[in-house]
C-alpha cells in the first residue's frame, strides 16, 4: 500500500503489483474500498501491472473537506496515474467503479486503453434512486456504517453466495464497516448527482468488456445487455451463481474473462 499526497488535506492510496503490459487499473464500487479486489490482485498481477487505489474516504484514502462530485474521482485517478508515468491503462471499474470509469472516458480519454465494466449502469440516478440515496445517507450519519451494511447486503449477493460462500458475506460487511460515515455520505451525494453517461456510449472507441452477474439485483442481465448493445463492438460476459459483486462471488469466472480479453488483439501497449 502506498499514498500519493495531492494535497495536505487528501492523499490517494493505492496498491501496485506486478509489472506487465497493459496496465490494469481496478476501481471499487459503493461502499467497499480496493480490498474489493482482493482475488484479482492476485491473479492478474502474475501478468499484468495492477494497480487498486482506494476512492476519498475509502480504505486507507483520506476525504478532504466539503462535497465532491464523480469528476473529481476521475481527475484523482488520471492524477495518480499521470504521478506514476503511465501513460495509458485498461480501466476496469464495478458499479460505482464503472460510473467513475465512464466520467474518466469523459475527462481524460488519452489514459484509456480499454474498458471493463461490472455491475454497472451509465444512467444518471431516476428521482426515486436518489431519494433512497439521501434516505441511506441520514441512515450513515444517525445510525453509522453497520446499519448501512445491514440495509445494502442482502441485495448484492446471489442465492448461491448467500448458502455456499459465508465468508464473501462477512468480507464484505467487514469492508462496509470499515467505511467512515462521512465518506459514505459524500460518496452517495456525488452518486446522486452523477451525469448521464448514455450519451457516451456510442462514442466508445475503446475495446469493451462488460460483465454482470446473472443473479444481480441492483444492474440486472437484461438492462445490462441493453446498455452494453449500444457500445460498438462490446463484449458481454453473463457470470453465473454471482449477484451485483461479481468479482467476488466468483472470482476464478470472472479473473478468465478479464484475462481473456487482456490478450485481446491492440491490449498489449500503453504503458
Ligand atoms: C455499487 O456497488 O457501487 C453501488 O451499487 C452503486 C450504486 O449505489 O449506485
């Protein structure tokens, strides 16, 4: 683990293995931090360079005071990166990870080589989602981290995690309880007000992975598919016995489709 100081205020943490070519760089959803990726650390830094920074107020990360938006998520990865001297990186990001991964491909195209999207969605958040945003943030600041842990679990896992994998449950909720409530409530605000990434889709002209969970709850197979059919030339990959986590309910699926399409054709440069 490591930190880049932007500020006095705000330094980045980031974990760095491994050392080949293309660069992965993996974004963590809400409300977990970068140990998200604990099995494909592993698994992809025997051939690829990784690197898992943790988002402000998550993990070892610190959150500087007032709100912030996505965008400023993306300037600090492009900020880490450009610190670290690479000059382009395949951006894999699940849910929270993904709209981050979007606004970077909005911010700062000249870093993406490729895209790998979990579990995610590019639609802004309806009226009623943001309503149950601000709902779990008075519930992180009156009841703390637990409670949020308590109110989001049972919609992550699929059926076969929750009866065969008690483990990935407790590593989770350990992870969500590790969270500050501050950090969770700025990230939820800048959830709320993130931008529409619809429009960008077609303008994607990167290679595509986009991977779900047949069993997610939060970003079903169906509306996946749907989005994912309007990126040019996007791969999908349906990960079955997974929920919304699905890197992590089934990490040995999940690490051969990432792996598979790092060996793509145009994935081998960019420092
Ligand atoms: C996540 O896993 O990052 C969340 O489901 C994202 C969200 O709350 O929209």
């Amino acid at each position: 683990m490591t930190h880049l100081r932007f500020r006095p205020d705000f330094a980045v943490n980031y974990t760095d293995l491994g050392a080949g070519h293309p660069t992965v760089v993996l974004l963590h959803g809400f409300p977990f931090t970068s140990g998200l990726w604990r099995p494909q650390l592993t698994a992809l830094s025997r051939q690829h360079r990784v690197i898992a920074p943790d988002f402000r107020g998550f993990g070892e990360s610190s959150l500087p005071d007032g709100r912030y938006a996505l965008a400023d998520l993306a300037d600090d990865i492009a900020g880490l990166l450009d610190a670290l001297s690479i000059g382009g990186a395949v951006l894999a990001g699940l849910s929270m990870g993904g709209y981050v991964a979007f606004e970077i491909f909005r911010r700062h195209r000249d870093v993406v080589r490729a895209l790998i999207l979990a579990d995610t969605r590019p639609d802004p958040d309806t009226p009623e989602g943001r309503e149950n945003r601000l709902r779990t943030a008075e519930l992180a600041h009156s009841d703390g981290s637990a409670a949020v842990a308590e109110q989001l679990l049972p919609k992550l896992l699929s059926p076969w995690t929750r009866a065969q994998e008690r483990d990935v449950e407790r590593e989770l909720r350990d992870m969500m309880e590790s969270v500050a409530p501050p950090a969770l409530e700025a990230a939820l605000m800048a959830m709320a007000d993130r931008a529409d990434s619809r429009p960008l889709l077609h303008r994607i002209d990167v290679p595509t992975l986009v991977i779900v969970g047949a069993d997610d709850q939060l970003t079903s197979p169906d509306e996946v598919r749907a989005w994912s059919q309007r990126i040019p030339g996007a791969r999908l990959r349906v990960i079955d016995r997974a929920g919304h986590v699905s890197n992590l309910e089934q990490p040995a699926a999940f690490n051969e489709a990432v792996l598979e399409f790092l060996a793509g054709p145009g994935r081998e440069g960019g420092g």
